[in-house]
C-alpha cells in the first residue's frame, strides 16, 4: 500500500468512527452503492469502496426492468441507516431505466447538550429577520452558562478584548464588537466531542459579510481565540432538513468533466461501457433537544480594596435572535458534519 492510500484509508477510518453513539450523541452516516447488473464494475474499485468508505457491499440491481421498484428499496434502506430522520431520499422519477449507477451518503445527527436547557424557561420572543421583518420564536434560555466557550471579532475577524469586569458607573467601556462585528458561541454535546459553534452577526444585515469572511484558516483561528467563561446563552428551538442538487455546486469547485457524457472518464470504476454523472444530490437532517434541569440566574460582585469602584463581572449575553450561522464538528479531527445558514427559526419549527 502507498503512503497515499495509506492516508486515504486512515481519514476514512476516522469518518467511519463517526457512526457511533457517544454520550447524548448519536451520528448516522450511510454510504451505499447499487450497481445495475449490465454493468462491469472494476474489482479494485469495489474493494476501495468497501474499505475506505464503509460502503456495506456493491450492490447489484436491475434498474432497467424495475426502477421504481429500486428507488423504493433504495429508500427504505436509507430510512433504516438514517433511524427514520431521512426517508424520502429519492423522489418518484429519480430513478429511470436509463440509470445504471448510483452511490450514495446520507448523514443524520441527533444530539443532547453536556448540560441541558430547561425547557420551562423557553420563551417566545421575536426572531429579526431583517430590520423590518420579524416572527416569534421558541428561545431556550439559559442563564450564566459555565460550560460553553465564547468569544468576539472585529468585522475584519480580529480578536476583540471582551471585558471581565464592569464598573458601577460608566466608563466608556466597550462590552461588544460594533455592529460589524461577530461573536461566537461553543456548545458542547454530551461526551464533549462533538460540538454545536454558532457564529452571530452583531447586526441583522451582517451575516453576508461574515460568509465572505469566513474561510477554512480563518474558522480554524476564530475557534482558538475563543475561551471558556460564563454566558447568558439564548438559543432558538429548531430543527433542519436540506436536500439540494451538488452538481452545480461541484461545477464551481471545478468538478465538470465526471456530468460530460462526452468527456467523462469512469474507467476506474467501470470497464465495457462510457458511463458519466446525471446528477449529485445530498439531504441532511439535524434534530437537537432542549429538555434538561433549571438554570439559576444570578449577579453577583466582589468589592476591591483601596477605595476603588465597586466592580461587577461582566457577563456577556449571546441572544441568538437574527439570522446566524452555525456548524456541528467533532473535537478530535475538526470535522465538520453539518454547517449552515439560519435565516428564520419560524420556518423550521
């Protein structure tokens, strides 16, 4: 084995590692392939498959005579792979006598807070869709979170200095980035290795500029630079469900040759026949749970010796009520397993 396929096979072990249940935790992926039976599928490349990705076996089929009857199998296994989250994959049409391939990932996540919300404490309050527009929504509350890590940026991704301390008078004392900048928001799931980080503008119009910003380096920087402390944490209730189309999103990274009929070249995976891809597509689900045990809310501070001003800590509150970002990644290889945009928990509730 070369030291290229040897790395390869070590990132699939760890991916495959993520099908575990950890804590309050559990991670379904499902990774399949059904093969039309006119079809001569390399053997190396089925071994691949089978090695480096967990695929549970090639599987032969007859799309020709029976596509509908394949895409309902086809279904009902990724029902079963996913615990019933996904189970509508492939729509009436999806499949035709024309197919002869298809392989397939489809990606689930259940997960409970390291310390849960309260739901009694659930409050309706409204979402900022944009300055003009807002709906209500179902806020989990949580009040002086000792478990989480926080930080804030400037609008140019820098590092601000947010404050322990807060004097009893005013002293010019900035508490928050301006309304250009972000903060940033880890909660961990139970077991600790997974992780649900949000990333919220300061302002509703914000969050296209912190997408520009916001790069592989730079994500890896922003999550150093942030630190455990206390946070009044307000989280909207919801859950996600995605299916688009990749091909033209893999056409902008530069994958176009493999959706050429006349340029496609699938040898590697297939001898006898001119093969290309007719479509990429990819559904994910999300679904979290707020119950848990009640959260006192306290303030408190300690008063300084040498006649100096009663000081208070200052503690930040993260209020997640306009649109913000936010991914779900595992600790210890940094994967992300899901990242996306919320515009408007109303939607998804």
């Amino acid at each position: 084995m070369t030291a290229a396929e040897n790395e390869q096979f070590e990132k699939s072990d760890a991916l495959i590692a993520l099908r575990r249940k950890i804590g309050g935790v559990e991670v379904d992926v499902a990774n399949g392939v059904w093969v039309d039976r006119q079809v001569d599928v390399v053997g190396s490349w089925k071994e691949k498959m089978i090695g480096a990705y967990g695929v549970e076996g090639v599987k032969e089929v007859d799309f020709f005579q029976r596509p509908e009857e394949q895409r309902l199998r086809f279904n009902r296994w990724v029902n079963k792979k996913t615990k019933g989250l996904i189970s509508d994959l492939l729509k009436p049409g999806d499949i035709t006598t024309e197919t002869r391939m298809i392989l397939a990932n489809a990606i689930s996540f259940r997960g409970k807070w390291t310390v849960p919300f309260d739901e009694s404490e659930n409050r309706e309050v409204n979402f900022q869709v944009s300055d003009q527009k807002r709906h209500p929504v179902s806020m989990m509350i949580r009040y002086r979170c000792d478990f989480v890590r926080y930080g804030a940026f400037h609008s140019d991704g820098s590092a601000f200095d947010t404050p322990f301390e807060m004097p009893s008078q005013k002293s010019g004392v900035q508490f928050y980035p301006g309304e250009n900048g972000f903060e940033i928001l880890e909660i961990p799931y139970g077991g600790d290795r997974y992780s649900m980080v949000v990333l919220l503008p300061r302002s509703t119009k914000g969050i296209l500029d912190l997408e520009k910003l916001m790069q592989p380096e730079r994500l890896s920087e922003w999550l150093e630079n942030i630190g455990e402390r206390e946070v009044h944490v307000k989280l909207p209730k919801f859950q996600m469900e995605t299916s688009f189309d990749l091909k033209d999103v893999l056409g902008d990274l530069g994958v176009r040759r493999v959706f050429d009929p006349g340029d496609a070249d699938l040898s590697g995976m297939v001898s006898g026949r001119e093969l290309f891809v007719n479509r990429a597509f990819h559904q994910a689900v999300i679904q979290v749970d707020e119950k848990g045990t009640k959260a006192a809310a306290i303030t408190y501070g300690d008063e300084l010796d040498g006649g100096a001003l009663p000081v208070l800590s200052f503690i930040p509150e993260f209020k997640a009520d306009r649109p913000f970002l936010y991914l779900i990644r595992e600790s210890d290889s940094g994967a992300i397993l899901f990242m996306g945009r919320m515009m408007n928990p109303a939607e998804s509730q």
